[in-house]
C-alpha cells in the first residue's frame, strides 16, 4: 500500500511539475516573446514597462526587468474582465468549446519526454508522465480532439462570422491532420517504435535523426544514416509546416480574421473563455514544438555523445543528468518557438485555396511517396540489388505520374479558359 | 469603371516552390531585429529614439521640442489684446465639428459691458476631447479667429466629466492671441 | 413660308391659342411661355422655373422696386413702319428686338412676344454691381446675425456677388440693438431699405407704425415718433425681412438656424388653423413661422399664436401619471394608473358618468373619444366651448381649433350644448364619475373646485399643471401641439395635419394613446391599433366627410372636407387687393 501511494504521489508530482510548472508558464512566456520579438523585427520596443512598482513603496526606482510581468498583468485583466455571455449562443457548447481548446493540448503533454531518467536513492525516474508505448498515436488522436473545441465555439456562438471561423479551421485542421500523420510514418518505420523515450533515447545514442554524426555501428551505419535523412528531411518540412496548420498559426490563421470574419471563431467570447482560447493556441504551439524536437531534433539530447556522460554526472546517489536534459530540451523548446514567432512576423498569410491545394495537392502525395520512398530505403539492407532497383523506378514512375496529374489539375479546362 | 484584366505574373520554378523568397524574408526580419536591438534603425536618429527601435520612451523622453509648428493638440478658446474674448457663438465650428465634440449655448453680452456692441457671446462653450479628434476644422472655420488647436496634447482625466473642456478651462489653454481681427475695435 | 396661306397656318400655332384662352405669349431665356394678363415679369419668371434675384419684391406685397436686384433683360419685336409686315420666326412669334438697358422684373408687367433674359452679360453685371452698393454699408457681422443661414444677401452675395470688396472709406454709422417694439429688435446698420417691413404693416397689417427718414446712403428705417411696433403681428416683419436688421427678440441668439429641422404642421391656438413650420433641434422647439396657404392664413400669422409653445418643455409641463392619495399627487406607472382609472370608471353606473372633451383635440382623437364614450355607455358628452374676441385678420373668435372637426366626427350640430346639463349634473349630485380630456373646466368652462369636489371620481388628462387637475383623482400626462399626428378641421372646412415636431417630455403619452389604452383597459381587449394612420382609417369609414381620405393624402396644404361659409377675414383682404392688381401672388 505506501508503495501504491508513493507510486501515485510521484506522478502527481510528475503532472503538477511538468504541465503545470514547465509547459502552462511557457505560454504566457511565448505571448511575451512574441510580442518583444514581433517589436525588435518591427523597430519597436515592446512591452517593456510592467514590473514591481517599487516607487509606490519608497524605492527610488521601479523594478521593470524587461517587462516580464506583463503577461501576469494580461492574465489578470483578462481574468478580471466581465464574463459576457450573449443570449442567443447555445450555453452548453459555448461553455464548452474553450475547455476543449486548451485540455487537449494540455493532455498531450504527458507523453513527451522531458529529459532522461532521474535516479535518487537507488530508484530512477523518467522525466515523463506517461511513458506511453503508442506515443505519436497518442499525441494525434487527443490533440485531433481540439478541432471540436474551434468548430463547437464557432458554431455555438450563433451568429454568422464565428460560423464562418468555425467551419474554415474544422476544413483547414482535418485536411492538415492527413499530412501530419502521414509525415512522420517514416520516421516511426526508422526507429522501429512508438514510444517517444525510445525513440529519443536512440537518438541520443545514434544521432538525431536530422543530425546523425554521431554513435555509429553495425546496425546504424553512417551510409544508411546519410541515406535516410532525405526522407527524413521531407517529413520534417511537412510535419513542420503541417503543425503550423494545426495550431492555427500565421501563415495559416485562417479561422481567425479581423478583416473578413471580424474576430473569427472568438468573435462573442469575451474575458477567460476568449483567454482560454489564446492560451490553446499558445499550448499547442508548445506541444507542436516538443513533438517536433522529440522527432527530429533529438529531444532532450545534447548530441554529439555527450548524452550517456551526462547521463552518469552524480552527486552521491543523485544521478542529475536528467535536469541537464530537462534544460537541453527547454532550450531547444524556446529555440523553436522563437522560430514559430519568425515566421509568423516574416511570412503573409495564404490564401484559403491555397491552403487547400497545399494540404491536400502537395503535402498528403508527398507524404505518401516519403512513405515509399522511407520504407525502400529502410529495407533496402535485407533486400537485393534488382528488387531495390526495380522499387527506385517504380517509385519514380508514381512520383512522375502523382506529379503530372497535380498539374493537370491546375490547368482550367479550355472552354473556361477564355 | 473600366474593366481592367490583370496578367498575373507568370513564376518559374524557384518563385513556384516559395523557399527562396521564405529564407529571404527570414533575412530581412531577422536584419530588422538586430538593428533594432543595436539600436541602429532607420530613423532613430531623427526620432530621437531611446536605443531600441525608433521609438521615444514617453513619458521620460518628450517630444515637446520636436513638434512642428503646425502640430495639432488640443482646441481652445483665445482672447485679444485687450482681453475679449473673441468667440461670438456663431456656432460655425459646432456645425463643422466631425465628431459633434462642440457644444456651445449662446448669449447676448448684457449693455452695461465695455464690449455690448459685440452684442453676442458664448454663455458656455464646452469641448469633449473623449470625442475631439483634433482635426482642426474648427480653427479653419472660425470666421472671428477665436479657436485654435494648441500644442497640448497631454489631455487626460479621470472621470469622464474631466474630459469635457468648459469655458474656463479652454480660456486658460488658449490664453491670449495678438493681431489679426480687428473688425470689433474702434477703427473698424 | 411665303407660299402657305397664313391665315390658316398661323391658327394652328401653338402661340395663338393663348389669346383665346387670355394669356400673352413670353419667351423666358429663350423658351416661350404663356402666363395671364397682368403678371409680373418676376412671377411670371418664377411660374416658369427661373427664380430672379429679389429683395423688396415679396408677392403678398405691392411692388416699389427699390431694391433693383431683380434687373433682368427685355425685349419686345419693333415697331413695323406703317405697311410693314413683322417678320416672324418659324413658330410665328415676332423677332425680339432687345433693348440695351435693364428693367426690374417686379414691378414691370408683361406682355404679348416680350423677351426676358435673366443671365447673360447685362444681368449679371448689373447684379454684381447691386450687390457691391448693398454691401458698401453692411456690417458684415454674419458671426452675430441671427440671420446668417437664411440671409438673401448671404445668399445672392456668394451667387452673385464679386467676393472682394473694393470700398475703402469709413462705412456709415446707423442706430444697432435698437428696441422699436416689445418682440422686435432692430439694427440699421444691417438694413438694406427693401421697405417690405413698412409694406407689411401698412397693407396686411394695417398699422403703418415703420417709415424710413434720412436720404441716401443715410435713409434709416425707424418706428413712427410716440409709437411702438407692437401691433399683433410684427413678428412677420423679422420673416419677411431679407437681412438680419429686424429680429425676434425671442429667438435672438437662442440658435443658429442650420441647426433646426422644419416640421410642417398647423397652429392650434384658434379656429383658423394657421399653417405653420415648427424649428426644433434635439427634441426642443426653438421657434415657430407662418406656412404658405394661400387657403388660410396667406404666409402670416399673429404673434400670440407664434410664442404660445414655451409651455411646452415650461415648469407646468406634467410628465408622468399622477394618483391622488390623501391630499397629495403621486407618480404612478402608467399601466397602474390606468387599470385603477378603469376600475373607479367601472365602480360608478354609466349614467352617473360623463365625459368633457376639449375642442383642442384631433379627429383622431374625438373618434376614440366617442368609443369611451360608447364602451362606457354613456351619451354625456360634451366639449368645452372657448370664445374670444376675433381680430379682423387671422385670429377668429373660436379658440378651439378643431369645432368644425368635432361636429363631424360627434355628428352632432353643436358639441357644446350638453355642458351646461353636465355642470348642472356635478352640482346636483347626478353625475359622480367624470373624465376630462384636455380642458381646464375651473378656468374655462364655469366649474367651481367645490362642484369637482363633490365628484366620486375625476380623471383628468393635461398637458399642464392646473386647477382642474389639482382636484382629479387621476392625472394622465399627454401630449402637446408639437408631439403629435393628427388631423383637424378649421373654421372654413379645410383639413389640415399636425405633425410630431419633438417627443413627448418624459412619460407623457400622445392623446389618443391614452384613449386607446383607457379603452383597452375598460373592455380587457387586446391592442390591435398601433398607428395613428389606423385611427384615422377607422375615422375615414366611419364618417362620412372624412370617407377615402387617409393622413398622408391631406398633405401639407390640407384638403377642403367640408363648406362651412366662414370666411377669414385677411384672405378676403388679399383677394381684393389681387383683384385690384396691388399684388400678384
């Protein structure tokens, strides 16, 4: 029984700790972020101004510090603001949609690895919620689960540009959760497993999988390391991008729009529940990033072989390798929603069809024939020379085919042609 | 309205893929950040910027010595030279007002005035700058010369009756203005 | 041309058929007219579209033609030489010889193959040239002028004017702020000697009190030694006045005129139903004008009748219903009080109540009347007659304005009649409930406080505070002149509507809603009449004076329902005057 409640304490710690004390902060944290980076690129200053107003207090000065306080002060105006709800929306789904926003993002949390296994007293920890073995699965079928959040909002909201919102992001998020699927397919077939520790833990071992310099051997040979990285490299640039889609994010933020839609799905939310729509977005940026590192860039890995040394750093019986981990990994985190941030202020959004075309023309064919192309190369070692050749041509003869019909399908007909 | 049919630009395969012209955008904003940061924009020199961008740090740094002299601040009411006031309440700049910020009750200025054969005054004259946009089209249409948009731009209150400019207060930003009518002195 | 028989040929041109019809043939620039005999070149020009510059002219008026803006060009064919044949145009009007100096358009008449150009080079030059001289000794004090907005020298400066001016010398000091009587003030300087002041009171007015002295550049408009402009109708000369030199101390610097919106409606304050324009702004009336109609009231009206609208937003204005409990009055919901005015209404047999309506009152009105009066079940209705003394002009001696009105609608010859059995009725004990509508019965109709004290119930609906309504039980707020729509009937027979100029202040309701609802909560009926244009279609059907009219077809210069033989004196005036050839309009 004490074993029973220690075992439920630590992952109650675990849950507190990891979302609420690392990923629920690095939301305001982005939104911060954001809006200093957005300033610099824009030759502005940004919120630099709220901090402790120690003048009020005697002090000589106020303590500013970069205006980091500021996203307290937003939480708390908008938490503080009047909960308007209209009369004609459909209370219980209008109540609902913000809960659905930010929950699913906040679940997927629990199956990414934050670092590597923490060891004190003779008993070793993984920095992980739920060390799932379908991590990826996972991951997909809860954060699919926010599409209802967007859609419910719109369409509870009774009033037509929230419809409108609605129904744009329920079209946009479906069709770009084909390509994100899709996309990592090769990347699961690579490593053989779906539990996202695994997966980082050999990346760790054998190089990442978009840097693979490191950790070579009989089964991991350099060649067929190099050999995989262009399909490697495919997947990474339609996960990417397909997670911008995803999250709603500049160039894809269609579902939300000043200009046409007024607000957008948010339009007669007001006070916390439009709050807990941003911070759905924020989380789900965050999400979308740790499962791009975890995938890709090597999760928690310092790389270069550094990590089994770390790993072994101990003071006593604590084993702290996993904190220097948990770092590595925050870091890289920031690093790839600064870059979120980048593109947003550098790229103008799309246009709706072309949205369309690129999620469904370009992205989910070029996802199928990474899959091929992935699975050939992957067997190519237990398979023979003529076999592997007649697969390379039969893969490029699709690839030609998939290609010309894509750009058939561009031509207008001639009689429209006019 | 002409038709006019637009020939969209034919792209060759590198514009099609979209990559170059993302990495050079990624260029230009991230150039932007640095000379931000550096303190080194375009412009801060001339804005009198605070070392970040081009922006002025208010309300420690001021522009005041930077405003034109054809600035725009807040409306108010001037007196002449021997200290009438100039207003007659023709009511021209309530009529012109965009945002319908000028409320003005006229009167007749009583006979035992020094000025009773200017025979009108305003008996309140009052500007809301909640609603002033300080477009300026009230000193343009004031045929008596008698409003002027000031340097003030510093106007703030706490209630929204702070906010409404009475008479008094208007005289007291405007204060005296010399020259120009003198259709109601002796000479005339 | 020459081969054509001309005899028949000119027959069937259209000019000839004037003669037989008696009108004269006139080219206005260079289109051919026909107007009657006798007209003036500037009505005959305004018939015809083209309006002529004017300051003195005013068509109710003679014609001096001192003001010399109305120049325009004329031309008639030449003399033949004895034997001569005039030549002729295709249309067969005779070539237009034009004479090289100007004449003024108001005082000329025309006549048979005139030519009249009122642009072109001369015109516009003499014009200008007017216009200079009018301006030399003009303040320019637009700023002040309570005119500016409806100035004609405003106006036909900036349309005619050159727009600089070239006189350098001292202008001529004249009297300013001058008091010439109670309602009017006057400033010379701003005078432009038009004399339609001093023909106002002269020829319509009949009180020749105004006069120019002084020659020249000097000429001053004054008021007769000894004598005041305080005849009852002075406030017409600020009307008809072109500048700002003569002003109504009313309306003197209250509001700029651009500012005012104009609804047209009628005067309410006797039985000549005098056409009238209200100006209001932000739901306060600022002043009231004389509407053209040629049918009643000419473009005058007396000044009683013009000022009589400050009650209206005044101390005594009641704004929300009023209950009587104990000794006091104390507000009450509407629905409130009109449910408990109802139950007291129904507390008392039908043949102890009565109903006093006010001749005040719009068709409308006294249509629902008569269904209280009916829902209720009594006969006891009467209105409550005002008389004065008429003056021999606009003012007649029935102040209520709508007597004519309530005959018809009541169907009965006189409406006043049952008042007297009513009074007699309250003293003697036989009549205990009674509603009344509008009226004061302790100023106007010989009631005592002590009579309306003996009553068990008295509802009473008022636009003002006053005696009767102390003594009410219930006091419902209605509204007045200016807030309504409806109709009434004057004196001559003519329909004439009344237009909600501003809202009712606070709670008041419109009169006939207050009907409507004290019926409704009489019969526990459910509302099926929303408009007062329903009313008025029910009135339309069910009498029949009113049958196929509805309240838009009146139109704002009324319609003629009914013959009456009442003549209002000033018409009389000015037909005579027309026929006599003094005036044109």
């Amino acid at each position: 029984m004490p074993e029973l409640i220690f075992q439920i304490a630590i992952i109650v710690a675990k849950i507190v700790i990891l979302t609420f004390m690392v990923v629920l902060p690095l939301v305001p944290v982005s939104v911060y972020f954001e809006r200093r980076f957005s300033a610099v690129i824009q030759d502005r200053v940004g919120p630099n101004r709220v901090g402790i107003p120690l003048t009020l207090f005697g002090f000589k000065k106020d303590f500013h510090f970069f205006g980091l306080i500021q996203p307290i002060a937003d939480g708390l105006k908008l938490f503080l603001k009047e909960d308007f709800t209209p009369a004609h929306v459909r209370k219980a789904f209008y109540w609902m949609a913000p809960a659905l926003t930010v929950v699913p993002a906040l679940i997927t949390v629990c199956v990414v690895p934050f670092g590597s296994p923490i060891s004190i007293f003779g008993h070793t920890e993984k920095l992980v919620i739920a060390d799932l073995d379908i991590g990826p699965l996972f991951v997909f079928s809860v954060a699919s689960l926010s599409v209802y959040g967007i859609t419910l909002a719109g369409w509870s909201s009774n009033s037509k540009f929230p419809f409108i919102g609605g129904v744009r992001s329920t079209a946009q998020m479906i069709s770009y959760e084909i390509a994100l699927g899709l996309s990592i397919i090769p990347v699961i077939m690579y490593y053989g497993d779906l539990n996202l520790s695994t997966i980082v833990q050999q990346q760790a071992d054998h190089g990442w999988l978009l840097l693979p310099l490191w950790g070579h051997d009989a089964d991991h040979t350099f060649t067929s390391k190099l050999l995989f990285w262009f399909p490697a490299a495919i997947a990474f640039l339609i996960f990417t991008i397909s997670i911008f889609a995803e999250t709603n994010r500049m160039p894809f933020d269609l579902p939300e729009c000043e200009t046409e839609l007024v607000g957008g799905y948010h339009t007669e939310y007001s006070s916390m529940k439009f709050a807990m729509f941003f911070m759905g977005e924020y989380a789900a940026m965050v999400i979308g990033s740790a499962l791009i590192i975890t995938l890709f860039l090597g999760g928690w890995s310092i790389g270069f072989g550094l990590d089994a040394m770390v790993a072994n750093l101990h003071i006593g019986d604590f084993y702290f390798g996993g904190l220097i981990h948990l770092g590595c990994f925050m870091t890289k985190l920031i690093g790839f929603i600064l870059f979120f941030i980048l593109v947003r202020w550098t790229v103008p959004r799309f246009r709706y069809d072309q949205l369309m075309k690129l999620g469904w023309v370009v992205f989910f064919e070029a996802a199928l024939i990474n899959v091929f192309l992935a699975a050939l190369i992957v067997a190519a070692p237990q398979l023979k020379g003529t076999i592997i050749g007649i697969g390379a041509v039969l893969l490029v003869i699709v690839t030609a085919a998939v290609i010309w019909v894509a750009k058939v399908s561009e031509e207008t007909p001639k009689v429209l042609r006019a | 309205m002409a038709v006019v049919k637009l020939q969209r630009p034919k792209l060759n395969f590198g514009e099609k893929i979209y990559f170059g012209a993302l990495i050079k955008g990624f260029f230009l904003t991230m150039t932007h950040a640095v000379k931000t940061l550096r303190g080194k924009s375009v412009g801060a020199d001339e804005l009198a910027s605070s070392g970040l961008g081009v922006t002025m740090q208010f309300p420690e740094q001021r522009w005041d010595e930077h405003l034109p002299e054809y600035y725009r601040g807040a409306p108010a009411l001037v007196t002449d030279e021997q200290g009438r006031e100039r207003c007659v309440s023709c009511q021209l700049c309530e009529f012109i007002c965009p945002p319908k910020a000028i409320k003005i009750v006229p009167s007749e200025i009583p006979s035992d005035d020094p000025w009773a054969k200017v025979e009108k005054r305003p008996l309140e004259f009052e500007i809301d700058m909640i609603r002033c946009i300080y477009c300026g089209m009230c000193e343009e249409v004031c045929p008596e010369q008698a409003i002027y948009l000031r340097k003030d731009y510093l106007i703030t209150g706490l209630k929204r009756a702070d906010m409404v400019h009475d008479k008094k207060k208007l005289y007291e930003i405007g204060g005296t203005r010399v020259g120009l009518v003198n259709k109601w002195n002796e000479l005339k | 041309m020459s081969d054509t028989p001309s005899a028949t040929a000119e027959l069937k041109l259209p000019k000839d058929q004037a003669t037989e019809k008696g009108l004269v043939n006139v080219q206005i620039d260079g289109v051919w007219h026909q107007f009657p005999k006798g007209t003036r070149m500037i009505e005959a020009c305004r018939q015809a579209q083209v309006i002529v510059p004017h300051y003195c002219y005013h068509p109710k008026l003679s014609s001096p033609g001192n003001c010399r803006m109305c120049l325009v060009q004329m031309g008639m064919p030449p003399r033949p030489t004895p034997g001569q044949e005039p030549q002729r145009d295709e249309n067969g009007y005779e070539i237009i010889g034009w004479i090289p100096r100007p004449v003024i358009a108001c005082a000329n008449t025309i006549g048979e193959n005139m030519g009249i150009r009122t642009t072109g080079e001369l015109v516009e030059k003499c014009r200008e040239g007017v216009m200079e001289f009018l301006l030399i000794n003009h303040p320019l004090d637009c700023p002040i002028c309570d005119q500016a907005g409806e100035c004609r020298l405003q106006e036909q400066s900036v349309q005619h004017g050159r727009g600089v001016s070239r006189f350098v010398d001292m202008k001529v000091k004249k009297p300013k702020n001058v008091e010439i009587g109670p309602r009017i003030r006057l400033d010379d300087e701003r005078c432009i000697m038009c004399s339609r002041c001093i023909r106002f009171m002269d020829e319509v007015a009949g009180d020749p009190v105004l006069g120019f002295t002084q020659r020249g550049a000097h000429t001053t408009l004054t008021v007769h030694p000894d004598r005041l402009l305080d005849s009852n109708y002075s406030l017409n000369t600020a009307d008809i006045c072109p500048v700002g030199a003569l002003t109504s101390n009313d309306f003197r610097f209250q509001m700029r005129v651009w500012f005012l919106k104009e609804t047209p409606s009628i005067d309410v304050n006797c039985g000549t139903g005098t056409n009238i324009t209200i100006w209001t702004r932000e739901n306060k009336i600022h002043r009231i004008t004389p509407r053209l109609n040629d049918e009643v009231n000419s473009a005058w009206m007396p000044d009683s009748h013009r000022l009589n609208f400050h009650y209206i937003d005044g101390e005594a204005r009641l704004t929300e219903p009023l209950v009587k409990s104990g000794s006091r009055h104390l507000p009450e919901t509407w629905a409130q009080a009109l449910a408990s005015a109802a139950a007291e209404i129904k507390a008392i047999p039908a043949a102890q109540t009565a109903i006093i309506a006010s001749g005040r009152m719009t068709n409308e009105e006294l249509f629902l009347t008569r269904a209280l009066a009916a829902e209720i079940g009594t006969s006891q209705l009467a209105l409550v007659p005002r008389l004065a003394e008429a003056d021999a002009l606009l003012i007649a001696a029935d102040r209520n304005p709508n007597t004519t009105g309530a005959k018809l609608v009541l169907g009965v010859e006189e409406p006043y009649w049952k008042l007297n059995s009513i009074r007699d009725g309250v003293r003697n004990g036989s009549i205990k409930s009674l509603i009344v509508l509008g009226d004061d019965l302790i100023t106007d109709a010989d009631f005592t406080a002590e009579d309306l004290g003996k009553l068990d119930f008295l509802l009473q609906t008022s636009v003002l505070a006053n005696p009767t309504a102390e003594q009410a039980h219930i006091v419902l707020p209605s509204a007045a002149f200016a807030e309504k729509r409806g109709s009434m009937v004057n004196l001559a027979g003519r329909l004439q509507r009344l237009n909600r100029a501003v809202e009712p202040q606070g709670q008041a309701h419109d009169d006939w809603e207050i009907l409507r609802d004290l019926i409704l909560a009489l019969s526990g009926g459910k509302n099926e009449v929303y408009h007062i244009e329903d009313v008025f279609k029910a009135l339309a059907e069910n009498v029949s004076a009113f049958n196929g009219l509805t309240l838009s077809k009146i139109g704002h210069q009324g319609a003629q329902i009914a013959d009456t033989g009442y003549q209002i004196p000033l018409l009389a005036n000015e037909r005579a005057r027309k026929a006599a050839g003094l005036i044109n309009g």
